[in-house]
C-alpha cells in the first residue's frame, strides 16, 4: 500500500495539513440551499452602493490595524494566487514583516538567505518547503515566496523592504511510526517538542513583529486566523492529547496582546462545518454563491468590510471552523473578498520532482504520518502528493451546479 492511502485524520485535526477527506470522493454533490430574493437582494442593494474590489478591502483593514491575518482553508489555487498578488500592496501600506506558517522558524537565517540573494533560488526555496513539511511540494507557496523575493529586489537600499518569517516550530514526525501513535499523548509531546503551532506561532508573531513595533501580514490556515470565535472541539482535542495549556488559536492570542490591533481577512473558499454531511459546506450557507450568480462573470470578483453591515449579520452554520454554536459573520472575520464561485475553483499544482534521489530518505523518515507502509521511491512520494490536488479536485468538483 501507498502512502496515498495512508490516513491523515489526525493530522487534519492539529492542522498540520489541510482537507485530504476520502469521504468526499463518492459521487454525491454538496447541496446549496436556496437562498431567499429579500436576503439577495438586499445584499445586492448593499454592494452596489459600497462596491469595493477584494484589493480595497485590504488596503482598509491595513490602515488603521498592527496585524492583518488571511489564512487559507484548503489548497486552492485562487485563494493563495490572490495572497501573492496582494504582496505588492503590501508594501505600499506600510507592511514590513510577513510571517508564513509553511515555514519553519528555526529556517531563520536561510530564508534571510534567500530574500537577499541576488537571484531567486528555487532549490533553496523548496528546500525551506521540505523542511516545514514533506508534503509541501506545491507551486503556489514557491510562486509567494517568489513574490516577496521580487518586491525586496524592487528596493535599491540593500535592505528587506518586506522581512519574511517563518513562524512554524517544525515537528518530528519521526516518532509516529503506527496509525495508533497518533492517539497517545506521549508520542504526540515528541511531535510537538519544539512546540504546539498555534501558541508557537503567536509568540514568534510578537517578539519578531509585535515588540519591534513592525506592522504586519500573516499568512496562515482560517482556522488559525479566527480571534473571536473559540473552536470548542480544538480546545478539546487538545486537552485530550495532553496539552491542556495549548487551546488556543494563533490570531486568539495575539489580539489579546497590550496595545495590539489585528484583524482578519477572509477568502471565499469552502468553510469546515462539522456535523455537515462532508465535513466542508458552502460558507453561510451559499448566501454568497448565490449573489455571485446575480452578476456577469466579470463582476464576480469583490470585497466586504463585516462590521457593521448586513454581511457581517449573516449567519454561519453551527459547527463552522469548529464553533459549536451559530455566530454571525462578524465574529469569524473584519474583511471578507470573493474572487468567483466556488464552482469554478481549482487546486493547488504540485511541483515536480520535489521528491528526489538527494532527499528520499529524508521524506521517508519525516513523512507525516504512520511508517507502516511506505513510499519505496521518489515517484511515489511525488505521485502522493499530486494525488493530494487530485482529490481536492474531487471535492471541489461537488460544488457543481
């Protein structure tokens, strides 16, 4: 057996990969409830008078705030083109940090290498993908680090314009040998012995940006980005796997820091809603789905602030991001953009030949997830992870009308 068919639901769990769910792989379309004409068209009437593209939203939400986090709920290529493309934008707003979750933190000085480095080294940049996780392998995350490499160029001072960070503690995968490793707590403290990603990452956060008074950008998971709403069954999980100090998301706790402000953007994507028949549901319920259609295609593409306005009032399925009761739309995020239906979204490309002759073994021993069955060659390894897309692919392909 491959190390595609190996199970990854407890890594789903501590968000170290996003969405591999063989349960989506049956015929079955996830369903779009019918959204009433008084609800549509009162949101129509609203963006028509304050229509903003995605990029004015983002401009907003950085003028008057210190972080501004956007994370990613699965690996689609729309939402991570669109976090590159803002990089420029970035800049220009005053950015000065960009902390990444794909990569590890103890990489520090390499990824210093790497955006100094007078041409771009896509060896070393994959090298840095590895290293956080195997299975990282994709296009989109070397095209963001390209991004933020080409803006630093653009300045003739010698310094970063933009300094990267990795904010991951990186984790041993090498103690998880069996799919039962997977529940025992002692196993898992090895895992995370250089800490929990969630707590690890809002302390980076604020000694590399918060302390030097930096504004910044974060790039994360969604889930990882939510500083209101409380993911009960992520508190949960976590006590339950011995780490009863470590309940808390990153953007949690670092919009409880003195003095910090943060705020969160949204990407249109598919939403984890547990209890939903999939495990992953339209967002509220396909309310925005069914806006998009009343637009032509090249309009399609826009952007909502939350507070305050009858998007933020809409309502969330309970189970939402973990949330075991319904919340509004203001709760989850400040800014919300759209780029297109998610009908017509597609995954992530994975690079080929990340898994090579010079760095098998190294895949093979820190492969995330159980030993027992292994990839024999780097073909294999890469075919896993093209089957990764492949069956985002097949998810995404249940969002068809």
């Amino acid at each position: 057996m491959k190390p595609r068919n190996t199970p990854f639901a407890f890594i789903m769990v501590l968000l170290v990969l996003t969405f591999v769910a063989a349960p989506l792989l049956n015929k079955n379309r996830i369903s779009r409830p019918a959204a009433t004409k008084t609800r549509i068209d009162s949101l129509k009437k609203y963006e028509d008078e304050h229509r903003a593209i995605p990029e004015q939203i983002v401009s907003q939400l950085l003028k008057d705030r210190d972080i501004l986090f956007a994370g990613e709920t699965g690996k689609y290529h729309e939402t991570a083109r669109f976090i590159t493309s803002l990089v420029p934008l970035l800049s220009r707003s005053g950015v000065k940090a960009v902390g990444v979750f794909f990569l590890n933190h103890s990489d520090q000085e390499s990824i210093d290498s790497l955006m100094k480095g007078e041409t771009f080294d896509e060896a070393l940049a994959e090298r840095l993908l590895f290293n956080n996780l195997i299975m990282n392998g994709y296009e989109e995350y070397r095209d963001f680090l390209k991004a933020v490499w080409q803006e630093n160029r653009r300045n003739d001072t010698g310094n970063l314009s933009l300094m990267l960070i990795g904010l991951n503690p990186g984790q041993d995968w090498t103690a998880l040998q069996t799919a039962n490793d997977s529940k025992d707590p002692r196993i898992l403290k090895k895992i995370y012995a250089a800490g929990v990603p969630e707590t690890y990452m809002a302390r980076v956060i604020k000694e590399e940006m918060v302390d030097h008074g930096l504004k910044c950008f974060v790039y994360t998971t969604a889930p990882s980005s939510l500083s209101l709403v409380e993911a009960k069954s992520y508190r949960e999980k976590m006590t339950e796997s011995g780490f009863p100090g470590d309940t808390r998301r990153t953007a949690w706790l670092v919009k409880r820091l003195p003095g910090v402000s943060s705020a969160t953007l949204f990407i249109h994507a598919p939403w984890p809603v547990e209890g939903s028949r999939y495990g992953i549901d339209y967002p509220l319920g396909g309310v925005l789905d069914s806006l998009m259609e009343k637009y032509s295609p090249g309009e399609r593409s826009f952007g909502f602030l939350t507070a305050g306005t009858p998007f933020g009032e809409l309502a969330a399925a309970p189970g939402s991001f973990g949330a075991g009761e319904s919340r509004p739309l203001s709760d989850f995020c400040d800014g919300y953009v759209l780029l297109g239906p998610i009908s017509e979204y597609t995954p992530f490309t994975a690079i080929p030949g990340f898994i090579n002759g010079k760095n098998f073994d190294e895949a093979v021993r820190d492969f995330p997830g159980p030993k027992e069955s292994m990839a024999s060659t780097p073909e294999e390894m890469n075919e896993f992870i093209a089957d990764t897309a492949v069956n985002i692919k097949q998810i995404l392909e249940k969002f068809k009308r």
